[in-house]
C-alpha cells in the first residue's frame, strides 16, 4: 500500500473497524462531513487530524507516518481549521448523541442497552483530555434523556437493569463534568443524585458507591465535613457489601483529601488505610467506568494530603509517582499533579521557585489542551504563594502563560 493516500488509509482504517464516519466523528471529534471529504481527497487534512484518527483508531502512528509521506507529494493547501470542525463535530453530536453507535444483533431491548453501553465508552475515552467539557456535558445529558425514552419500553429483566447501571454511570460523569471541570457544584450534585438512585434501582453496589463517594465532594465544598463524611461512610458501607478493596481504597483517599485541611490525623489515619486497602487487592477485575483511580492516582492523593500535613519531602516524592505513573490520555489530571508539584516546591524550607514556575508552567500547557477548572483553581492558588516573588523573572514568565487561561 506504498502508493495509497492518507484519505484512503482513513478510510480503510475506519472501514476496518466497521466504523461510520459518524463513528468516528465522535472518536476523533472532527465533522462527519470534512472527514468525508478528507476520505474521498477533496480535503488534505492535517497533521493534527492524522495524529487524531491514528489514536481514535489504535493504528501505533500508522496514520501519522502515511500522512507524512503524502504530505510530500504535491497537493492543496493545507487547510488549518482544526479546532473550528472539533467544535462543529461536539455541538452537532450534542443534538444526537446516540446516533453514533452501531446496533447489537439480538432483542430491540438488548440492542438498545448494548447502543447505550457503546456509546457511554466513547464519553469515557473522550473525558479525560476533553477540550470542551460543556460540550461533553450536554452529550450526557442528552445521553441521561435516552435513557429514561429506552426505560419506558425495555420492561422488566436484565435489560432494565443494563440501562439503569447505565444511566447510573453517565449521571456519574455528568457529575463529574459538572463539579471538577465546570465547577458547578449545584448541578453536580443533581447528576450524582441521579446517579446513585439509578443504581440502587439496579442493586449496583460498585455505582451507588461510586455516586456516594462523588456527592461528599459537595459539602466538603461548602466546609460541612460532617455530611460529606456521612457520605462517605455511606459508600464505604456499600463498598464493603461487594468486596472490591479498589473502590473502598477510593473512598478512604477522598477521605483523606477532605479531611486533610480541618484533621490532619484522621486525615493521615485514612490515607494509611487507603493504602492497605490497595495493597491487599487481589485479581477482582476493576469496572470499566472506574477509571479515576489507580496506584498513580493514589500517589496524587497521597501527596496532597503529605503536603497538608507539613511532610514536604515526602509529598514531593509521591506527587512524582502519580505524574509517571499516569497514563498520556490523563492529561487533566496530570495538570492537577504538576501544580502540586510545584505547590509543594514553594512551601517548606527548602524552597525552589524557578523550579515550581516551571512545572507550574507545564500544567498550563496541559490545560491548553483539556479545560479543567480544578487544577485552574490551584494554579491560581499556586500564583498566591509565589506572591512574594513575583518581582522573579520565574513568576513573570508564568503570569504570561497563566494569560492565556480562562478566568
């Protein structure tokens, strides 16, 4: 295939795959209709799109190195609208977010759980680097309206309980959307609701876990520790029920980060526990949906939590292991763990503020990429331990590039 092109390679790629262009629209999150042209050599492309569509794809750069070698033959010029068609591509799949994913072969009612299920992957791999999370945002709530259409005609059975696990799990992310990365703590706490009345209508114990662990984030917002740990103790009760040592560390490392500005040593007592608890997991599978939390998260909660207590060298080492540890698609997260970083190389006695600035700076960069408003927030806090540098050419050069982020 030395002689094929890049809009051929697409094209037998996506083919490959049994994806529609309206598949990988939501994959690649470029217009359906600029995809086709691409396809049918009408439009070059680009760099960036070929970097897209290898990675929606799994291709391990095929794409990219195609791209190149066709980039050299003589062409149009290259059309530089990349960002205009993701956002076209997120609004358009907002008014039809379930038209993108392929039918099952079996019952209407298994068909449609399945549809739901394929399309809640798709919002999982888009939120961890999503550039636009309003625009995800309005693709799961259109995704939880479906929902409640496809309850009224699956019935009763194992279908019903597919779809409300579903629901269960999109109301999580829509949570999620809402209170870490829009910073609505009000609309978030609606989702998590949702989410967690769906999944006890589904007897789910891991998702109404899930969902009570996410709701003590709200009160603890608002300073009322106690109801966020009576949240909390709510989740790890249901977390004991299925046995998954995963999910019930998860909730002992929220915990820890709730407590870890009003009780250091409760604090301290359940980052210890969450530590066991992940130590002691065994082969029980993790669930699809549970994809914020690992060994590398636990690092980053760990290290907040080290810093808050005064143990700076410690915490310096943990926020380190989360960033290696972290996979290249967690891209806000890693925004999170680098301002931490930097946070705790301004605090102690053994300070480096051109150090801090530097990787205060790479979390900018990361947040380019993914809107994030939590680790925006603790870049601005970052910004107001550095005040008494700020006549640095360290700090200057950060306040350039903390320009370019929204308020």
């Amino acid at each position: 295939m030395t002689d094929e092109t890049f809009g051929q390679a697409l094209r037998r790629s996506r083919l490959s795959r049994g994806l529609s262009l309206r598949n990988l629209q939501v994959l690649a999150r470029y217009d359906f209709t600029y995809l086709g042209q691409v396809e049918r050599g009408e439009k070059p492309g680009s760099f960036e799109l070929a970097k897209t569509c290898d990675k929606a794809l799994g291709l391990a750069g095929e794409l990219v190195e195609i791209y190149r070698r066709s980039a050299t033959r003589p062409a149009s010029p290259p059309d530089g609208n990349d960002d205009m068609r993701r956002r076209t591509a997120l609004k358009a799949l907002a008014v039809t977010p379930l038209a993108v994913a392929a039918p099952a072969h079996g019952t209407a009612a298994t068909d449609e759980a399945t549809r739901l299920e394929r399309t809640a992957e798709i919002y999982r791999s888009l939120y961890h680097n999503a550039n636009s999370p309003r625009d995800l945002l309005a693709l799961a709530h259109n995704h939880l309206d479906t929902t409640i259409d496809v309850l009224h005609r699956v019935g009763s059975g194992p279908d019903r309980t597919r779809v409300l696990r579903n629901r269960s799990e999109i109301g999580t992310l829509a949570g999620r959307l809402a209170f870490f990365d829009i910073r609505d703590p009000v609309t978030a706490r609606g989702y998590f609701h949702l989410a967690h009345e769906a999944a006890s209508q589904a007897a789910d114990h891991a998702l109404v876990t899930a969902a009570l662990g996410h709701l003590a984030y709200i009160p603890a917002g608002d300073g009322n520790t106690s109801a966020a740990l009576d949240y909390l103790h709510a989740a790890a009760d249901n977390a004991e029920c299925i046995g998954t040592s995963l999910l019930h560390s998860w909730i002992r490392a929220v915990e820890a980060e709730l407590l870890s500005t009003v009780n250091r040593t409760a604090s301290l007592h359940a980052l210890d526990a969450a530590q066991r608890l992940l130590d002691q997991r065994g082969a029980e599978p993790s669930p699809p949906w549970f994809d914020y939390y690992s060994r590398a998260r636990f690092s980053g909660f760990r290290g907040y939590t080290l810093m808050k207590a005064g143990r700076i060298t410690d915490a310096r080492a943990a926020l380190a292991q989360a960033v290696d540890g972290l996979p290249a698609t967690a891209v806000k997260q890693r925004a999170v763990f680098l301002t931490d970083i930097a946070s705790a190389y301004v605090t102690g006695t053994d300070t480096d503020v051109e150090h801090a600035c530097t990787l205060a700076s790479a979390s900018v960069s990361h947040l380019t990429h993914a809107g994030y408003a939590t680790a925006n927030v603790r870049l601005r806090a970052f910004r107001r331990q550095v005040r008494r540098w700020e006549d640095t050419q360290a700090v200057r050069d950060l306040d350039e590039r903390l320009a370019l982020l929204p308020n």
